[in-house]
C-alpha cells in the first residue's frame, strides 16, 4: 500500500535546478536511507514533502488519515515546560480523545434510552483508541525513550530552556518517536547524539514496523537499519534494493556500462560523421551520406553527468607554538553552575586530542574556556606561546545573506576573485554554489564554505566542534586526511569513533570529570 506518491518533482533556487522530473513513491513499511552529496537536495526533498517548501512543479500526495512525524532541528520549544511534558505532548491527541468521551460521560445522564445507546458505541470505539494506543501505560512509555536516549540521566523535571542543543535534538527525537507515525522522516538524528543512544536509536529503528525515510552521512548507521537505498544525484532520485554497501556496487557497475556504452557510441558517431564528410558531396554516395546524416539526428545522445568536484582540503600551517600548547591549573567550567570538577589538563606541541562523551557534559564550554571566549567559574587556563588558533564552531545559527564570494571575499579582501573562486572550488563547491547565498545552502555546504575560510588562515592549533557534522562521505574522508596530513595540533570534539579513531594521538573521555551524573 502506498504511504506517499510524488510525481513529476522540479524545483529550483533561482537558476539553481535542484530535481528535474523526480518521481517517488513511499510504501508501508519500507525503511529507505536518502542518500546524496552536500547540496544535491535531500532536506529540500523532506522540506517538500512536508509541505513545508512549495515546489516549483509536481505532486505530492499523500494517504488519507496518514500521521507524519517529521525531526526538524529547528523547532521551537516552549519555555517553562519540563522535558516530561514536552513527550507527554506526544500523546496530545489522545489526552483529546479522553476529554471527548469524558465529555460524552457528561452527555449520559440526561440522555434518553435511544441516545444512551448511541453514546455507547461512541464511548466504546473511543475507549478502543485509548486501549489500542497504550493511553493508559503513557508514563512508562516515556520513560522507556527517555531512558534510551539518556535524557533520564538529565532528569526529567528540567525545564527545556536549560538544555544543550544536543539534548533539545534529544527531546525532540523522543517526542517524535513516542507519537510513532505512520512515517518518520529523519534528517541526519545522530548529528547530536552519543555512541550509546546512537547504538539504543539504531536498534529501535531495526524493530520499527511503520516506514520511514532517513537522511545520514553515518555509514555504518544507515547499513544496520535500512533496506532500501534512493540516491539523489544530477536532479535525479534513483532506487536501490539493499543497504549502502549494495547500493555502491550496483552504482559502480552502472556507470561503468555507461561510459563504456558513450565511448562506444562517440566512436560510432565520429565514424557516421566522417563518412557523412567525406561523401555527402559525391553524387554516387549522396544517398549513402544522406542516410547516415538521418541515422545521426534520431540517434538518442548518451550524456555522462559532469564529475563533482570533490573537497581537497589543505590547512595553512603558521611558525610552530611553544612546547606547551595550554595548561590548566584548578580549572572548573561552567555557566551558573559547575560543569566539571577542578582539572589539571596540560596538551603539548603536535598531540591530536578528541574530547569525548555525553551531550551536555561541558565539552563545548571547556573548549571555549580555553579559548578565553567564556569565563571559568575558578581555577585558570594559561595558553602557549606563539599559538595560531583556527576554531571550527560546532553550529553557527545566525542568518547569513552573503554569497559564497562575499563571505571569503571579505575575509581575505587581498585575494583575486578567482583566487576566491578557486579556494571555495578546492572545497567541492560548484559555481552554482558559489554564486549563491550561504542562506540557501545545505548544512554540509556551509561547513564547507567555513572550512574554506579555516583552511586559507594560517593556524599551528585547529579546535574543531563536531566538525563532521552535515559532510558527506567523501568530504568526511578528505577532511580526515587533510588533519592527519596537518603538523599543528588539533583538539576536536567527535561523536564519530570512525572519524577520529585512527587521527587521535589521544583520547579524553569527558564522563570522567564532569559534574553530571550519566
């Protein structure tokens, strides 16, 4: 049964064609892994289908009566709620059905026998919806997600203002996975959560027997719970049967066919062409010629899709710092309250340092703490000498109207705007892209735009926040080269053991020092 048909999809920004002609169609119970580069329109596509963005051309449509559940990092939620009753909101809809029949409850009392009845079987098929919903188990049920996503550590009672933005993306994934949609349709959800509620989401979507679509750079994440892959690629969406791994077999085989099926063709029209050339001046051959001619303009053209580019990432290397990159003495973080116990941390020249652990925790605040940017509650942090510190912030939430260009442009207003140009093109940046706001881009393609920036300052220190978050498999691969390639120091913050494991020299799990309890 069909969940959602989508027909004869084209959309655009400005002269930007992001689908050309896609059609798509969702059926029950189908797990399907949305795949595709930085910027080929996979949150567009959930923006569409949610009704969120209007496409230019096409269909979407939807089943009658069909719940869509949709994880937008960018919902708002209310101040003064507690986490409880914000996945207590989950159940809103059937908090109304009991009022209803509670209502109908009221109605009995002076109803005749005729209505009594009546108001019986209304009572009852409500009374199933209560029962066939789990109504009455609400409470553990929100425990049991909560649990699974480590939000009970945090405690539920907290109001929802005092939260990271990693444990909000925690509240709102609950939420919607308490409500259990006919669809779920998930855009990159392990972006901020831990290894261990990555590993409780993973088998909860293996188990999940509604459908849903999910968008993730996560490799290993998206073999173990898909079975069913739709690649966006040149304004196109094609379907494969399988996981990832399936998926690039099959996508390798194809595209070898391909061009061994255009060079094969490109010979025979060089042939038909030449003949044409050759002979279409001759009276005894005219025909011939004239027949070939006609064979050339039916011929359906086989056209390769243009390589994107891929990132080459190079990090400017600055003089080398002191021995001792920083030292802290006493050190306890925090805002309000502290974040850590007291810390005597000390990183030297050339270490590449992965800070570890939960949501929540202080890790983002002990790197701004070290960078002077925050204040810590007590103790002190004394920083190297000679450091030239290139900083990664995890997410950078005001809205930017520049162009690609003007955004580097004015950064580095020595530059050429080809040589502006050239370094956005080195990180795997179209012309498209480049001639476009920043506003409009994917996730991946702004971080993209801000590595840009990073790589062209010189630095002996990168302090990366998450910086994987939003690339793709190949920028993910290139960026990993590129820092083990680097003869600074790094400390970074990583959800990812495959990205770091391999580039770290060392370590830090920061559960050991925090003030929270986990």
């Amino acid at each position: 049964m069909s969940v959602l048909s989508v027909k004869d999809l084209s959309h655009g920004f400005g002269d930007r064609a992001i689908f050309n002609d896609v059609s798509f169609r969702l059926l029950k119970g189908e797990h399907i892994g949305l795949i595709g580069a930085n910027g080929e329109g996979k949150s567009t596509f959930m923006n569409i289908i949610t009704g969120k963005l209007e496409p230019d051309e096409g269909k979407v449509e939807w089943s009658k009566k069909v719940r869509v559940g949709y994880l937008d990092q960018h919902t708002n939620l209310a101040q003064g709620q507690t986490m409880r009753q914000v996945l207590q909101g989950a159940f809103q809809y059937l908090f109304d059905v009991e009022a209803e029949m509670n209502g109908i409850y009221d109605k009995m009392g002076s109803a005749s026998p005729e209505e009594l009845e009546k108001l019986l079987e209304e009572v009852g098929v409500l009374q199933d919806t209560l029962t066939n919903n789990d109504f009455y188990v609400i409470d553990s049920k929100v425990e049991e997600v909560a649990r699974g996503l480590g939000l009970t550590d945090i405690g539920l009672e907290r109001e929802v203002q005092d939260l990271s933005g990693g444990q909000r993306t925690k509240v709102l994934l609950a939420k919607l996975l308490l409500e259990k949609p006919d669809i779920l349709l998930l855009d990159e959800p392990t972006n901020y959560l831990d290894e261990q509620h990555i590993e409780w989401l993973k088998r909860y979507l293996q188990e999940y027997e509604n459908a849903f679509i999910l968008i993730s750079h996560d490799i290993p994440f998206l073999n173990s719970v898909i079975n069913l892959i739709y690649h966006m690629e040149n304004q196109q969406l094609n379907r494969y049967v399988g996981d990832y791994d399936n998926f690039m077999k099959i996508h390798e085989v194809k595209k070898q066919q391909l061009e061994s099926a255009f060079k094969k063709q490109q010979a025979e029209i060089a042939d038909l062409k030449d003949f044409v050339a050759r002979n279409k001046a001759r009276v005894s051959t005219r025909n011939m010629a004239m027949s070939r001619q006609k064979k050339l303009d039916k011929m359906d053209v086989i056209e390769l899709a243009a390589e994107k580019p891929k990132p080459q990432f190079n990090f400017k290397e600055s003089r080398a710092a002191g021995r001792v990159i920083f030292e802290t003495k006493n050190l306890v973080i925090g805002y309000n309250e502290p974040l850590s116990r007291p810390l005597d941390l000390r990183m030297e020249r050339g270490q590449k340092i992965a800070l570890v652990g939960a949501n929540g925790i202080g890790k983002t605040t002990l790197l701004r703490s070290i960078l002077g940017e925050i204040k810590p509650i007590s103790g002190e942090v004394e920083r190297g000498d000679y450091l030239n510190i290139g900083y990664f912030e995890q997410e950078v939430k005001t809205s930017n109207y520049n162009t690609c260009i003007e955004e580097v442009w004015n950064e580095f207003p020595s530059l050429t705007q080809a040589e502006v140009r050239a370094a956005l093109a080195k990180c795997g940046l179209t012309t498209k892209h480049i001639e476009s706001k920043i506003e409009v881009l994917s996730g991946g393609e702004k971080a993209k735009v801000r590595f840009c920036k990073l790589m062209n300052n010189e630095s002996n220190l990168l302090v990366l926040d998450e910086p994987t978050n939003h690339l793709d498999v190949d920028a993910k691969e290139e960026l990993k080269r590129a820092l083990n390639a680097y003869k600074g120091s790094i400390l970074m913050i990583s959800h990812e053991p495959e990205f770091y494991q391999g580039l770290a020299t060392e370590v830090w799990n920061c559960e050991s020092w925090t003030t929270k309890v986990f």
